[in-house]
C-alpha cells in the first residue's frame, strides 16, 4: 500500500503532499491542473523511463518521493535486501519502505530504494509486485492477443501457471536439442576443418611437450650462455678477491688475520666483535664456494648448450605464434582433446540427439496438451465471472466469452486467446479488439480486474481515466465496483466523474493556481463542503449551483 508521495518540479506541479493510505482514493481537478502528473510520478517510482520533458519550467530537477507499507518478509523485502536497503519496522508483520527519484532537467536520473541508490530495473522490480497501473495505453493494449493471454493466466492462477512452467520448461528443452542438431548438420564441413586444425595442433603441442613458464626460463638461460665469457670474467674477478688460491691477499685472508688479532688479547669487549668477524669469514667462504659452482658451471655447459637451447626455444615460438601464447597453448593441451572428441563424434551424437529430441517432442506435446487443458477450464470461469460483472456495471445485457483456439507454437504454449464481447441480445460475439467501443473496453477491463483480483490480488491498483466513455448509471456501477475492489486492494483513480468520485473513501484535488506568468499546482485533500462543492464542480462546471450541490450531496449519500 502507498501511504503517502510527494512530487517536487513535475510538471505544473510545484510541491505537492498526496496522502493516499488504504481503500478508494480519487484524484479530481479541472483540466490542465496536473491530474496526469501524479500517475507520471508513480511512473518514475515503479522505473518507467524518465523524460527531462517532465521537469517543470525554471526547475533544475524534478523529484517524487514514496512511502510504501510492505510486509516484512516476502519479495519485496527480498528485492529491497539484494539491492541494499532497508525497511523501517513498524511493527513485527510490517515495515515502511521509502522510495524516491530525482530527473534533471538535463536528463540524468537518480533513484534510492530503502536508503540506498538503486538502477531503475529494481525499481521496475518492485513494481511487478506493488503495482498495477492502468490508463488509455492499457486499454488499448486488452485489444492484443498477448495481454489477453495474460489476462487468462492470471485469473486461472496456479492451476495455469504449473502447466504452463512445465511446458516453458519443456520448449526450451525442445529448441535446445533442435538448436544443437541445426548447428551440426548446417555447420559439417567447418566442424570436420575444425576438428582437423585441432588434431594437427594438439599434435605438435604434444611433441613439444612444453612446460609452464619454460619460455622465460630458456629466454633467461640464453641470455646468460650468450655472454659466458663476460660472466666468467666477472665470477673469476669476484672470486679471486674473496678466496685466491694463488698465496695473494684475499677478503678471507684479511677477515682471519683480524680474527687472530683480536683473539690474542684479553678483553670481554672484544669478544662479541671477534664472533661478528668469524660470522664474516664463515660468510666470505661460503660466498666464494657458490662463485666456484657459478665458473664450474659455466666451464661445463658452453657453446654446445646455448645451440640446444636456441633449438628450443624455436620450437616454443612456434606454439606461441600459432595460440598467442604458451598459456594458451598448453589450456588448449589440456581441453582440447575433449572439444576434438565432441567434433569426431558428429555422427554417432547426431543419431543421440535426434533421439532426445523426438523424445523431448513428445514431452512437449503432452505439455502443451495439460496447458490448453487448464486454460479451457479457465476461460470457462472468466467468461462466466466477467459477464456477471459487466451485467452490474451497466451492461445488463453483455455477454463475455473467452476462447481457446489453436494457435501458433511459441514459449507461451501453442493457444490462441480471445475475448469475445456480446454488448446485446442477437448479437455474434466479436473480439474486443475489434467491437468493443472505448467506454465499453473501459468496463471490460475494469470487471476483468475486479475478477481477477479474487484468485491474484495485486496490493494497489492505478486506474487512470478508466471512466473515459462513460457516464450517467455506467459510471455510478464502475465507481461501485472501484469501491468492492478497493475491500481487497488500495486503488487510486484519476477521474473527471462525479459518479465515480462519490464512492472513494479518500478524496483529493490537484488544485491549479496561476499568476498570469506561472501555473502552480497542489493537492488538497477534500472533506464536507469542499468535497461537496468539488463533486458539484465535476457535474456542472460550477462549484456554488444549488442544483449541483444538491445532486452532488445525492451521489454522496448514494456512496455511503
């Protein structure tokens, strides 16, 4: 349920409060005042695509703020919790949930869910399960096959919607296999190269025989062998001052004889610098034998292994030419004899999989066949419902029908919906999409809402202009049944009828100011007189007529 929304800089609407909370809300005010505004603001709230065209003259940005209350576990609280925000509790069942959304005028939006900045698609989201909105658009869109598809599986609830999972299921397995033996079948010839280029490849991987890294690693060994004599130099040099064998004087030489000074005087004070010289020596020693290994090395490897290595790394630049690098050549090593296997099997896999396949045929056969089963069943009660209902809005004499005919296979199931509309007697029943006149599709729509929100209640509906094409004693049975639906649901209505106004338990007018430059509008919301004078406004244009006074106190009281 929407509690309470505000609208900052939208459209001719400068700053306005909406207090909304539960039952019949109706939104009134004369023509230009901004009625459509707040249906537009709800729109930015559910993620619908936000048009700088919006934001009001002078504005830098426009701003809509709601506050829901929604239980606090479920699919909202579910969809609020992934994207980071919070309910307010209040209490143990309930939580408040704070919606809002900035437009520039520039075009940039912003939105926050529970406290935390959120894309539009969570709020697309949450409207899926708060909201259902209906205006012209939404008549006009009853006329299409899909949204009477819609229509029927809604009302036909769970007893639909399993068989209708089933089949989903069951199609995309179905298109899955057909997809796969397409892909072989008109793909032979470049799958059996493919398969060649792989075995040619995997092939010379395997006898080079290649190792993670080994690339760097020669890359580096060839560097070294390359400059052999330079680094024996360097390593003779290095030794020779640390260890010469040849009498002359060493590092090591120099650190014992430094040692031995000190040992042969008595001085606790020098004892620790005599271990710290020792600790020298022992290094100097084992630096000069590493150095000896390092020149033994060199002596015993030589041109013949800087050949072997240059050969080798030959032979790794090619794999890495040919798969960009030794990585990627060995990931090929080790997964490509299973993509090889797959190609090398294109014939046997064909034959499994055109057995999958009629198999799964035949599972989606029996899908389709339990799904246009319940939907019959279904149709049956809607058309039964929404006649009973249309006889209460003014149509005393409409005849609804909704079919089930065979139709095209798609991943809805292989129906073909239609609701049929008889307005009177000796009348054929034709398509709504065809027949049906815009205050009769209006009623339609409305009864169909009203039915369905028996088996698929939705927690607030948003019905603007439903009233269009209607009046008198039709627009008295639509405010009626606006009324028995908001017992189940919170339903706000934009409405230019005093017929269906008297019925909302919670009345408010977009009230339209203008200073000769600017036109500003705000809410109010109306009670007594005002009320009074507004219904009286709705029915004859003035607002202090003792005959609209009169007749609107009559509409009032009618309501009660």
């Amino acid at each position: 349920m929407i509690e309470e929304m505000r609208m900052q800089g939208l459209g001719v609407i400068e700053d306005a409060v909406l207090p909304l909370g539960p039952g019949f809300t109706a939104i009134t005010g004369e023509t230009g005042a901004g009625k459509t505004m707040v249906v537009t603001g709800l729109g930015l709230l559910l993620g619908e695509r936000a048009d700088s065209g919006a934001v009001r003259v002078g504005s830098s940005q426009a701003s809509v703020a709601g506050v829901w209350v929604v239980p606090e576990k479920g699919p909202v609280a579910d969809i609020v919790a992934d994207a980071g925000g919070d309910l307010e509790p209040i209490d143990s069942a309930q939580g408040e949930l704070y919606v809002s959304r900035t437009l520039s005028a520039e075009g940039r939006s912003r939105a926050s869910v529970g406290g935390r900045a959120a894309p539009a698609s969570v709020l697309s989201a949450l409207a899926n399960e708060l909201v259902v909105v209906h205006g012209q658009s939404e008549q006009l869109r009853l006329r299409s096959a899909a949204a009477q598809r819609d229509a029927l599986d809604r009302f036909g609830g769970k007893s639909v919607t399993k068989p209708l999972d089933a089949y989903s299921a069951a199609f995309t397995r179905w298109r899955e296999l057909d997809g796969e033996i397409t892909e072989i079948t008109e793909n032979h010839d470049r799958r059996a190269e493919e398969g060649n280029r792989l075995r040619e490849a995997l092939a010379l991987i395997e006898a080079t025989a290649p190792e993670a890294g080994e690339d760097l690693a020669l890359a580096e060994r060839a560097e070294r062998l390359s400059n052999a004599e330079e680094l024996r130099l360097a390593a003779s040099l290095a030794h020779g001052a640390l260890s010469n064998e040849e009498g002359e004087a060493d590092a090591s030489a120099i650190v014992a004889e430094a040692r031995r000074a000190l040992e042969r005087v008595a001085d606790p004070a020098l004892t620790e610098i005599s271990d710290g010289i020792a600790d020298v020596g022992y290094r100097i020693t084992d630096l000069a034998g590493r150095l000896s290994a390092y020149l033994a090395d060199l002596d015993e490897t030589g041109p013949h292994e800087l050949a072997a290595v240059e050969e080798r790394r030959a032979a790794l630049t090619t794999l890495i030419r040919a798969h960009g690098s030794l990585d990627d050549a060995l990931e090929l090593w080790q997964t490509g004899s299973a993509r090889l296997a797959e190609l090398d099997d294109d014939g046997d896999r064909l034959e499994r999989l055109k057995d999958e396949r009629d198999a799964a045929r035949a599972s989606l056969d029996d899908a389709a066949a339990a799904l246009t089963l319940a939907r019959t069943d279904a149709a049956g009660k809607l058309g039964a419902a929404v006649t009973e209902e249309l006889h209460a809005l003014a149509m005393p004499d409409a005849w609804l029908e909704v079919v089930v005919r065979d139709g095209v296979e798609s991943a809805h199931g292989r129906d073909d919906i239609a609701i049929l509309l008889a307005p009177h007697p000796g009348a054929e029943p034709r398509s709504v999409a065809k027949s049906a006149s815009g205050g009769e599709l209006s009623r339609v729509m409305l009864a169909i809402e009203v039915v369905i929100a028996g088996t698929d209640p939705v927690p607030t509906f948003v019905f603007d202009e439903v009233d269009a094409g209607i009046g008198g004693a039709a627009a008295i049975e639509v405010g009626r049944r606006l009324a028995r639906l908001a017992e189940k649901s919170q339903v706000i209505v934009v409405t230019h009828l005093a017929q269906v106004a008297a019925f909302a338990s919670n009345h408010l007018s977009v009230v339209k100011a203008n200073d000769g430059a600017v036109t500003a509008s705000n809410v109010r919301r109306l009670e007594g007189t005002e009320r009074e004078a507004e219904m009286a406004r709705l029915l004859s244009g003035l607002t202090d007529s003792d005959a609209a006074l009169t007749h609107a106190r009559e509409l009032l009281s009618l309501a009660v």
